[in-house]
C-alpha cells in the first residue's frame, strides 16, 4: 500500500466502492481509509469503522490470515496517525506499538512497509515532542525497512525527512550528504520523488539566504502536497513560503500564502496545523508593526501548541513570543523568554533557534544595562551563524554588536578597520546584505550606518546614507503593508463566500455521483441524477422549493409536502413552502420547544423520523386544517453540518415509505440543502458586490466634483480679482468726480483698465462656463443613466474637460482624436464611467511612479452601424498571465495601493450589458496598453 497517492486514484477508488463486496470492499475500505487520513480526517475514521466491522466476519472466514493481519494494522495507523494529528502522542504511541508488533509478524514486502510506515510515524512524534536523537533514530530505521521492501519513494521520504531536519541544525553536513542526490531527484518521474526533493532544496536554500529559490522549490512542493493528499505538508509549506516572503520584505505576499495555509488548517482542528498558521501570521503582524494583533495570535498560538512543547514549533511561537516583548519594551520578559529558547534549542540541537536565542539576550541585556553580558552573547551568536553560514542572522547580529557600541562603551572589536566599531559591524551587515539576491536592504540598516557616519563626524556619507534609507522606507513601510493586509482581508472574505458556493456545488456533483452507484433501479439512478442537476443548479430559493415539490410528487406517493426554515432566532421554523394535494398550505411556525412537533425533535436529534399511524389513532403532530395521513417522514435540511430546517412529505397510505422511498427522499433532502445553502451564499455574495461597487461609483464620483472644483478655482478667483479692483477704480473715479476734479486721463485709464478687465472677467467666466456645462451634462448623464441621441465628440470632449485636473496632476497627458459627426443613440452616462475608469485605471496600474505618461482617445467606424472607440497609454503594460484575469472581479495587482479590482469589471459589464458592445485589451510589458469598446451606434430596446 503506497503512502500517499494521486486525487485521481483516490476519487476512482470512492467510486468503485459502492460495488464491491466481501474481502473486495474490505481492502477498498482500508485503502480509503488509509488515503484520506489527512485529506478527511474524520471521514478516515468512519472507513476504518466500517471496515472494522467487517473484520470481525472475515477472522474465521477464508481469506489469508495474514491479508487480515495487515488490513487490521493498516487501521491501527490510520487510528494513530489521527491521534498525532491531534497532538495525542501518548495514545499515538500506544496504538503505533500494537500495529508494529502485527507488522513484524508479516514476512513480506507489506509487512516491511507498514514497518517503514511505523517508524515514520513515530519520528513525526518525536518531532512533535522535540526528542531530535529519537528523530534521527525513528528515521534511520524507515530508511531500512523501506530498502528491505524495495519501495524507493518510502526511502526518499524517509530520507528527505532526516535531511531537512538535519539542514535546521548542520546545513553544512546536510548539503555534503544529500545536497547532490536531491538535484537529481528534481528530474525523477514520480511525483512523490519530485516532492520531497522540493522539500529538502526549499529549506537548505532559505536557511542559505536564497529566499527566491526556497519559495520557488516550496510552491512546486506545496503542489505536490495537495495532489497527494498531503494536507499537513501542505500547510508547512504555506507557512514557510510565507516566511521567507517576509525575509524579502514582501509581507502581502507572505499574509496570502499564511491565509492559505490557514483556510486549509482551520476545517482540520489539528493544533500543529493550526498553531503553525496562526504563529506566522502573529511574526507577520509584528513587522508590520501591528504589535496588539500579534501578540492576541501568539497568545492563541502558545495554548493551542501546549501538548507540543518540546517541538521545534513551539520554539518558534517562543522566539516570536520574544521579539514581540523587545517591540513592547518588555526587557525582562524578553530576556527570560529568549533564555527558556535558548535552553530548548541548545538540549535539541536547532542552529537557527540558537543563535536568535543569544541575539535576543543581548539586545535585551544591552537595554536593562548589562553591555558586558550582551557583548559575550552577541559574540556567541555571531560565531553561531557564521558557522551555520546562515547570512540573514548575520546581519541581525551584527546590527545587535553594533547598537550594543553605540550605547555603551566598550573595548574595539580586534579586527576592526573602521573609525568606530558600530561602523565596523554595521558596514559588514550591508555587505553581507548587498549580496543576498533578491533581499531588499531595509531603512532601519542604512539608518544605522547613516548615525555610525554622523557619530564620527562623516556628515556627508551619512547624509548619502540616510537618502537612501527614506527610499528604502517609502518602498517597504509598514503602513502600506498594513493597508494591503486589510484590503486582502475584504477581498478574502469576498472570495470566502464564492468558494463557500464553489464548494457547495461540488458537495451536490458528489452526492449526484454517490446516488449513481448506489441506486438499485437504474431508471430511478438517472433520474436522481438529472433531479440533482436541476435542483442544485439554481440559486433562487423559491424555484428550489418548486423544484423539490415537483420532483417529489413524481418519484414518490405525497398527499402533503412543506418545507421549513429555521427562524433567525433559531429559536422557531416557519414554514416557507407547502402544499397539499396541489394547494397551498397557510403559513406555520414551529417552536423549537414544542414536545409534540416532529419536526422540532427532527431538529433537535438532527437525524431522519419516519411515524407511521393507524387509521383509528389521534395525530397530534397533524398541521391544522390538512387531511388525516398514515405516513409521514421527516428529514434535517443541513449543509456542513449546519440545519437549515427541515422537510416532510405525508402520504394517506400505510406504510407509504419503505427503505428505498427513504434513500429518495433523503437524497432530495440533500440537493435541498446544499441548493439552499449554495442560494444563501450566492445572495450574501451578490450584496457584497452591490456594495463594493457602489462604493466605487461614489468614490469616482467624488473624485470627478473634486476635480471641477479645484479646475473652477483659477477663472473664478481671477474674476474676482479683477472685480475687486474694478469696484476700487470705479470708486475713486466717483470720488474725483465728486469733488470735480477729475481729468481726461484719469476718465480715459478708467475706460482702459474696464475694457481690460471686462475681457479677463469675459474669459475667466467662459472657462468657467464652459467647464460647469461640460460638468453638468456628464453628472446629468451619470446620474440619470437614461438612453438619450447625442454626438460622441462633444460627450468625450466634456468627459476629457472634467479629468484634465485629475490627469494634470498625475503629471500625465492625454491626447484625443475624435472626428465630429459620429451620432449615438445609447447611453452617454455609461459611456463616460467607462472611459473614465479606463483613465484612473492607466493612472493608478499603467504608469510607473513619478514618470509622465501620454494617453490617447481616438475613434473609428468598421461599419456605417458601429463605432470603434480605442483608449491606449504608453505605460508598462499588463504581463501576459494577467490578461485573460483582468476583468474579473476583485483581480487587482494593486491590492491595497488604491485598487479595488472592481474598476475594469464594472467597465466590462458596462459595456457588454447596457452598451450592447464588446471591450477588449491588447497589451504587452513594456509597450503599454489598448482598449477597444466596439459599440453600436444606436442600443436596441
């Protein structure tokens, strides 16, 4: 039995399960069980129940005797593996010892592998428990019970389990004995090979600083993960891919892989699992500087990974526990947390935790005021991670020697070649750090060096420096990532809802394809599956409850049917639908309290309720004004083991449904639900997108008033001006005039100076007409959306007048080329939020920072009926992967930097749904991009 298999085998394996009998669905039953012990954990354990039981028929029967023993082991693992999953080690063991004894009684190949399997297991504990000799020890003997049965992909992994704990101690020894063979796995055929050679490659190449690789070899392996079934695995690898996101600085990439591992852990409730996500988001948080959020996670983090602390992973919620206390000022409490890390690291043998262990001690001694204790520490840490060749601990370190030197006095470093010895230590940190490929040098490191500059008096340097650490600031601040994190969680939760009824629909495929292989009438088997198709394919609920109804009448005998929901209170059910001999039913409600209603005890009990009743016998559960039955049945509605509510049917005969009407009946029961279900998320979906995009119409809308504003300004002042002086001259012309002494030339320099002025004020007031004109047709237009004839020159050109503020400031142009005399007879106002996206859209994605960039609106006509608008820039264009995703909603290369994802969408369902067009885009990196809106000239009604 291999360890992991592909999606594909295991999904033929289910299928074919419903027709097996005997000793044949006992060794599927094992298999399954076996294959889906992390994919579904608990679904595992009702397989190996039910193979269970059929053990028992099978110990006197005449199947092998050992065939049986190794089926009844294979089980005892898939229990013990669930418990590790668990964090139940000692029960773990306990089950692992009873199926290693029935192993080695087996003299074959299987009997070898399930001993290889064995020692696998028990090395994943003793990781778990932080016991690295037993580790080592465990793992050394699954290589040779692997070898013993011939079984290459067992000894790869195996091996690939010792060798990446080995790189987390010795990446120097780990790299000589497997570094070689591990590079040549990478061209093995097998997938499983293929993976574990990822793994090893992922992790020697983070702890060698070359971050691009790891993640590179992490989401190759991350893939095979989940193709394998290898859920645990996976998540690792989501965290350790988001890890060393975080070493490159890149925080919003390392929260999208840490919220993928998470979404994954979170339905398995194995603390590991889950304790490892919720640990790197809480590291995550505190470089963002989020120091509240990470400390509530690390809290969570530390209770939840209780059972586990002995493990590496609890090391690690200890480290985090102890940068944070440095970040809130908490010395002490680092210093003790660093020194409980520093003892579990040095007893398990963990390099990196060791020399972040002494890092933190010193940082922590240097600020309670002990330099000479942190001086030693630091030292010791520096020789750690030159010896591990761990050159992103480098630079840490040295940056602790060189903060210790600045705040204390203390005796040079020997080797010194710099005029101070912070200088000394910072200067090898920034050369440590130019030469790590992809690693962006941070602020806070080119800052540092800037002071040790200042301190020695080399202003000018340390200006230089302290230049290039504000660039190095604006490009990773913190706040821009925090701002990112928070637009991806609005995103993720949007994204939640669709996978929710992605995820739901596939429930109803599956339940459609279980009912296939399990009906006995093949005509009620295709049926079922077409009824399925129809019910779940809606995501209105009252056509699911006429479908429902129409289906029921017809496979099964109904005198009454009602569906109920249950109330928001979950207090109550109403009912939302019901007839009876084809009339309606009036409205009831139910209370969850009621002690005769067999739909509140159906809710309760959360199981199916058949109540048979005799002619002569009282039916108190009977719904008043409805006609006396003999049969009723009941089921929950429940989706995820959620109850929606319940569904009955009531027939006047006896004994209406046997067990095949209730297979029916609890199949359509479940299209019921999962069709509900999926309409509620669909419903909650739709709203959240309602609501993001009138967000955005009012955001643009906002931004258009504020433009025009700002754009009236200049005429209106300058009439204003030249108004008030108007008055003034005016006034003293009537003064001199008054006191008659008013000459020639003093009437004359009046005239002049009004002719002057009543030209400014003519042409200020004519800008500023024409631009309130142009404002109002295109707000009219906006807010009206009424389909109206008009001329596509004069619409774009008053567009164009509104956006020139918005494009003038952005340092951009924009050139048009519209002919006169194209008519239209469409919607001017939909045009408009087209192109003017279309404009925010080159903004904000098509140009880089601070370069202008030229935009061009021009027009043509394919046909005497259609118009051709084409909309381009000379920005950096759209990458070729991006192109077929950029109109979909809430895709956005922006998230967090002013993108919504939903600008191009809305443009996209514009023009293909009002406008009656097509829009489409041709773009390439570097060349910048075009959009082409091929409209008709006149909207059909």
């Amino acid at each position: 039995m291999d360890m992991f298999v592909p999606n594909e085998d295991v999904t033929h394996w289910e299928e074919q399960l419903p027709l097996l009998n005997g000793s044949q669905r006992l060794t599927m039953l094992v298999a399954l069980a076996w294959q889906f012990r992390q994919r579904d954990t608990n679904y595992s354990l009702q397989l190996a129940d039910q193979a269970d039981q059929l053990l028992v028929t099978f110990s006197s029967g005449d199947i092998d005797r050992r065939e049986l023993a190794r089926l009844r082991a294979r089980l005892l693992l898939v229990r013990a593996e669930a418990k590790w999953l668990m964090a139940k080690f000692t029960e773990a063991e306990q089950i692992v010892a009873d199926a290693f004894r029935i192993f080695l009684a087996i003299d074959n190949d299987d009997g070898k592998k399930g001993c290889c399997d064995v020692h696998y297991l028990l090395a994943s504990i003793a990781l778990a428990r932080g016991d690295r000799t037993l580790l080592v020890a465990e793992l050394e003997l699954a290589t040779i019970a692997a070898l013993a049965a011939n079984d290459a992909e067992r000894e790869v992994m195996a091996q690939s389990f010792l060798a990446t704990q080995t790189a987390l101690s010795n990446l120097t020894l780990a790299q000589e004995r497997w570094g070689d063979r591990f590079q040549s796995a990478m061209l093995d055929t097998r997938q499983n090979i293929v993976g574990c050679a990822c793994d090893f490659l992922s992790i020697t190449a983070a702890l060698s600083s070359d971050f691009g690789q790891a993640i590179t070899y992490g989401i190759q392996a991350y893939g095979n993960a989940l193709q394998t079934g290898q859920i645990r695995r996976a998540v690792i690898l989501t965290t350790n891919i988001g890890d060393a996101f975080n070493s490159l600085n890149d925080h919003q990439a390392a929260l999208q892989w840490m919220q993928i591992g998470h979404d994954l852990a979170m339905p398995t409730n194995w603390p590991g699992s889950v304790g490892s996500c919720l640990m790197q988001m809480a590291e995550t948080m505190r470089r963002l500087g989020r120091l509240e959020a990470a400390k509530e996670l690390l809290s969570d983090t530390i209770a939840i990974l209780a059972p586990m602390s002995e493990s590496r992973m609890y090391m690690m919620a200890l480290r985090y526990l102890s940068d944070l206390s440095l970040d809130l000022g908490d010395y002490q409490q680092a210093l003790d947390s660093f020194r409980l890390l520093q003892e579990k690291a040095d007893v398990r043998d963990q390099f990196d935790f060791r020399i972040g262990a002494r890092r933190g001690q010193a940082h922590a001694l240097s600020m309670l005021g002990q330099p000479a204790d942190a001086l030693a520490i630091a030292e010791q840490a520096l020789l750690l991670a030159r010896h591990s060749q761990d050159s992103y601990r480098r630079i840490d370190v040295l940056r602790v020697l060189a903060a210790i030197h600045m705040r204390h006095h203390l005796p040079p470093p020997p080797d010194m070649q710099e005029a101070s010895a912070a200088l000394h230590y910072l200067k090898r940190a920034l050369d440590i750090a130019s030469n790590i490929t992809g690693y962006t040098i941070s602020g806070e490191l080119l800052e540092e060096v800037a002071d040790a500059q200042a301190e020695i008096g080399n202003f000018e340097d340390a200006f230089g420096l302290g230049r290039l650490a504000i660039a190095a600031r604006e490009k990773i601040h913190n706040q821009e990532a925090s701002n990112r994190a928070t637009a991806m969680q609005l995103s993720h939760q949007t994204e939640r809802m669709r996978a929710e009824s992605e995820h739901l629909r596939q429930l109803a495929d599956a339940e459609a394809e279980r009912a296939e292989v399990l009906r006995q009438s093949s005509k009620i088997l295709e049926r079922l599956g077409m009824v399925g198709q129809e019910i779940t394919g809606s995501l209105d609920a009252n056509a699911v409850f006429q479908a429902l109804n129409r289906h029921v009448h017809g496979l099964l005998h109904v005198t009454a049917f009602v569906i109920y929901i249950m109330d928001a209170d979950q207090q109550s059910m109403t009912s939302a639908f019901g007839v009876e001999n084809g009339e309606p039913i009036a409205h009831d409600t139910v209370l969850m309290s009621s002690e005769i209603s067999h739909s509140a005890r159906c809710i309760k009990e959360r199981s199916e309720i058949l109540v048979e009743i005799s002619p002569d016998e009282d039916n108190p559960g009977l719904l008043p004004g409805t006609e006396p039955v003999l049969s009723t049945l009941f089921a929950p509605l429940m989706s995820a083991d959620k109850v929606l509510g319940v569904m009955t049917i009531q027939s006047s005969r006896q004994h209406a449904y046997g067990e095949r009407e209730r297979m029916i009946f609890r199949t359509l029961c479940a299209y019921g639900a999962i069709a509900l279900a999926n309409a509620d998320a669909y419903r909650r979906l739709t709203q959240t997108q309602e609501h993001l995009v009138a967000q955005e119409k009012l955001a643009a809308l906002g931004a258009l008033v504020a433009g025009v504003a700002h754009e009236l300004n200049t005429p209106i002042g300058n009439c204003l001006l030249v108004a008030s002086t108007l008055q003034d001259n005016t006034t003293d012309l009537l003064s001199k005039l008054n006191q008659q002494n008013l000459r020639r030339s003093d009437l004359v320099a009046f005239c002049e100076d009004a002719k002057t002025s009543s030209e400014i004020m003519m042409r200020g007031l004519s800008s500023a007409a024409t631009l309130v004109s142009s404002f109002k047709q295109v707000a009219v237009d906006r807010t009206s959306e009424q389909r109206r004839p008009f001329e596509l020159h004069q619409v774009l050109h008053d567009i164009i007048a509104t956006l020139n503020i918005r494009i003038g400031h952005a340092g951009h142009t924009i050139l048009s080329d519209v002919p006169l005399m194209i008519r239209m007879d469409s919607y001017p106002g939909s045009i408009g939020q087209v192109i003017t996206n279309l404009i925010e859209n080159s903004i904000l994605h098509g140009f880089d920072h601070g370069k202008p960039g030229i935009m061009r609106l021009a027009t043509s006509q394919p046909d005497p009926h259609r118009v051709l608008i084409h909309f381009s820039d000379n920005g950096v264009g759209i990458a070729e992967e991006n192109l077929k995703r950029i109109f979909d909603p809430f895709f956005t290369t922006k998230l967090g930097q002013g993108g919504s994802g939903l600008g191009l969408n809305i443009c996209y369902n514009i023009v293909t749904s009002i406008l009656q067009g097509q829009l489409t885009v041709k773009s390439k990196l570097g060349e910048g991009s075009t959009f082409y809106l091929d409209l008709p000239l006149v909207v059909q009604k």
